[in-house]
C-alpha cells in the first residue's frame, strides 16, 4: 500500500474521512472481489475503533472547553440530541465512552491504534471495573496483549473472571458482588412492542443464557431466523412453557385468553338488528390491548376466546329521555340524569339485555356463547380429550424431522378456526412454538396432516418437506 499523506489539520483530517468514505459508498463493491471485500471490512473494523476514540476525545475536549454551554446546552450529550441528529440513547453512549476511556487510558490507546474493537474494549472495561482501582491499568494491559495475540473472547472473559477471582481473596464484608446493581426494565413502545433492558448478575446471567442456548437453535432448513431474532422467540417460549407448567401465582397454567371486542354499534347497524332489537322490546315489555393481523392469528390458534361487546353512553339519549319525561310530569330535580342513565345501562346490559340478545343471534360461533356484563361471552376451548389424543398420535411436533416433545407444543388447528376449521383429531396437530407461531401464522407455511399419518409442509416459496419419502411410481 503507498504511502498515504497526513491531514495538515483536523478540517483536512475529516474531510479526507468523508472522501474516503464517499468512494466507498459510490464504488461497485461486488467488483471488489472476496479478497479484497475481506480486507476491506477489516479495516473498517479497525477505522471504527479509531473513531470511537476520535469521537469520546472530542467529546471530553469539547466539555472541557465550554462549548455545550456556550451553545446553550448543558452537556457535550444534551448538544448531541440537539445538534447532530441522534437519540438520547445513542447520546449516552457516546457520553459513556468518554468516562470509559478516561479511566481505561490503555484501552484508549488501543483503540486508537485501530488494535481493537469497540465492542471489546467495552467488554473489557466491563471486566476490569470490578477490579481494585490500583489493578486496572495492569489487568487492562493483560487482556489486551492477549486480545492482541489472537486469543478468543471466551478466553478473555476466563482470564478476566480468573483476575477478579484472585482479587477478591479478602474480600470486603460489605460487598454484594455487585447483586444490588441488578435492574431490569421493560417498556411498552409503539404497537405494544417492547423494549428490554438491564443489568444482570452472572447467576441470572448463566440461566438466561442456558435458557436461550436451549429454545433458541437453528431448527433446520426452514429456519430464517438470524440470531437475535432466535434468541427473542427461544425467551418467548420459555416464558410461555413457564405459564403452562402451573408454577406462576394466579395462572394455573392457563393458555392465552383473547378477547374479541365488538362494537354495540356495529351490531345495531348489522342486517336484521333492527327487527330483532323490536322482537327483544317487545318480548321484553375499559379498554385493554388489541392483537391484529398475524399477532391475533397466531395468539387465537388454540386460545380461549372471549367476544366483548363494548359500548359508550350517549348522553344525549338520555337528555332526550328528560324531556320526554318532563313534558310528562314537569320539572324534576338534578339527580333524574344520573338516575335515567344508570337504568339506561341496566337495561341494556345482562345475561338478556339487548347487547346480550344482538351479539347471541348476529354472530357465529364462537362469538354467540355464554355472556357477561356489559356483554362478554365464553367459547369452547380445545376439550382435554382431543389434546390427549392428538399428543398419544403425534407424540410430539408433528413438523417433519422436529422432535420437540409434548410439553413445547401447542395444538395447532390445520384449517383455522376462523375458517370452519373445527376441533377435532382430523383437524388438530401437535406443533413446536416455532413451527407454530413463526413458520405457520408468520411466514405463511401450510401443514398437510395426511390419511396414514404421514406430514407434509409447504412453504411460501415452493419448499417442501415431508415426514416420509416422496411417493414413486410402480415399477411395471
């Protein structure tokens, strides 16, 4: 490689940068060639390591100067979210390099020698921040020799378990090991998804990760998934197979409840509301989370289902109802709204109030059951004897070349419920959660449950795979 002419000042430094990386963006890098896309992505490995040195240095200076202040902000990270078009976690994490490379001076040094990458220097700063102050600087040199010398991250972390091992051979009385920094937080973001967070101790650590090495495997073929998205679906599972095992308070094992809300008022405009709302007259004389699309599909396969009937008051009815009742008698006291409105509410909710009576004789099956206030109604779940004779047949998930037992499957209904598939052993089948949830409801697979028990499934893109040998044609 030739020489390459140094930046006479920080302006021709990043200019340089952003002309380097303009080439990259425009150049054909399929014409590259393997060899040198590898050597390509290797340096750019290590100008990342420079740049997060670059980054936490000009952060400090630019601290230190004054400069978020004089700009009328009150730290290099709030002028960050303001001034660069980035978000506040992306902030604070620029802001945490700062105090990491501030009290790991090696670390930094290696990082700007493009001699490590970031993400390993952080494990390591980890690492040694659990050491006695007096035995970083030399425990950070240790592991970065080692990282240096080809050593593999597994071997890193031995060694740096093995350091704080020794360090803690009088340990202080009054340290917990770090057990009162655990945290975990889970917040609900846009459409009810979720953000996971924390801080665990090496315990919680180790079951998390048995857990996900566990559910979270490649399961052939048809496996997609990258690897964080297996080890999303692998803690989902556990969670679920822990909801059914009747180990959690309150549960007893129950399966997912779906409750399906229906508007009072879409039933009142449905065909024939009107001639049965005079019939039942005549005879008569909250809000929780919604599923849609692929979420409800795959929570409802096998689920207890609840159809709710929801309604709101319509207040001017009521005033309607005064005056009507004035006209009658005259004048009446303050109290006659709230009391007319409550008896409105009576009259409508119930075992046989007229939601009750619209829901029961307009919808099908499983939204026409049992009720309860204002209206909510009970359907059949899968019937203990079915599961027991679907699992005695499959003995476990019937996918094509799965072996995942009983315990992890769900019973999947081959046509859906919601279209005339019925619950019964023709229909039913045992499937792993992944096999269920991901490559049925999500990705669009289709099961075929043959005559003598044999499995076919189909892809959406023409694959096919079968529990049996493909059928040949006689001989003769």
């Amino acid at each position: 490689m030739p020489p390459v002419r140094m930046p006479a000042s920080a302006a021709e430094a990043l200019s340089m940068l952003e002309a380097g990386l303009d080439y990259l963006n425009a150049a054909d890098l399929p014409l590259l060639g393997p060899a040198a896309q590898g050597e390509s992505l290797r340096a750019l490995g290590r100008a990342s390591g420079k740049f997060t040195a670059a980054h936490a240095g000009l952060m400090r200076a630019f601290g230190a100067s004054g400069g978020p202040e004089a700009g009328g902000y009150a730290s290099p990270r709030a002028w960050l979210v303001a001034m660069t078009q980035v978000t506040k976690t992306a902030a604070t994490d620029a802001a945490k390099w700062t105090r990491i490379l501030a009290a790991h001076p090696k670390i930094a040094q290696a990082l700007a020698a493009g001699a490590i990458s970031p993400s390993w220097a952080s494990q390591i700063a980890a690492w040694t921040a659990r050491l006695p102050e007096a035995d970083v600087a030399d425990a950070d040199e240790i592991l970065l020799l080692a990282a240096a010398g080809g050593a593999e991250f597994s071997d890193l972390a031995a060694l740096a378990e093995e350091m704080y091992a020794r360090s803690r051979t009088d340990p202080d009385p009054d340290d917990d090991g770090g057990f009162a920094d655990r945290w975990l937080c889970l917040d609900t973001t846009f459409g009810r998804a979720g953000k996971l967070d924390g801080g665990l101790t090496p315990n919680c650590t180790a079951a998390l990760r048995a857990v996900i090495d566990a559910l979270g495997k490649n399961r052939g073929p048809e496996d997609l998934r990258t690897e964080g998205q297996r080890a999303h679906d692998a803690l989902e599972e556990a969670c679920k197979l822990l909801i059914r095992s009747k180990f959690l308070p309150d549960r007893a094992g129950q399966d997912t409840q779906v409750q399906v809300h229906v508007p009072f008022s879409t039933l009142r405009g449905m065909d024939g509301a009107s001639a049965l709302e005079a019939a039942w007259l005549a005879a008569q004389a909250g809000e929780p989370g919604y599923l849609a699309g692929k979420d409800a599909e795959a929570a409802a396969c096998g689920a207890t289902t609840i159809p709710v009937v929801t309604g709101h008051p319509d207040w001017q009815v009521v005033d309607q109802i005064i005056e009507t009742v004035r006209a009658v008698t005259g004048p009446a006291g303050p109290q006659l709204s709230a009391l007319i409105g409550k008896l409105a509410i009576d009259f409508v909710s119930g075992p046989i109030g007229i939601a009750s009576f619209l829901r029961t004789r307009l919808l099908d099956k499983p939204y026409n059951s049992a009720s309860l206030p204002l209206d909510i109604g009970y359907s059949e779940n899968i019937p203990p004897h079915i599961r027991r004779a679907v699992i005695l047949r499959d003995r476990h998930c019937a996918w094509p070349g799965c072996r995942k037992p009983p315990s992890q499957c769900d019973i999947h209904h081959i046509t859906h419920r919601s279209r005339g598939g019925r619950t019964s052993l023709v229909n039913c089948v045992l499937l792993c959660e992944f096999h269920h949830e991901i490559c049925i409801h999500r990705w669009g697979w289709t099961f075929i449950l043959n005559p003598d028990g044999t499995t076919e499934t189909r892809g959406p893109w023409g694959q096919v795979l079968r529990s049996h040998a493909p059928p040949t044609t006689r001989a003769g």
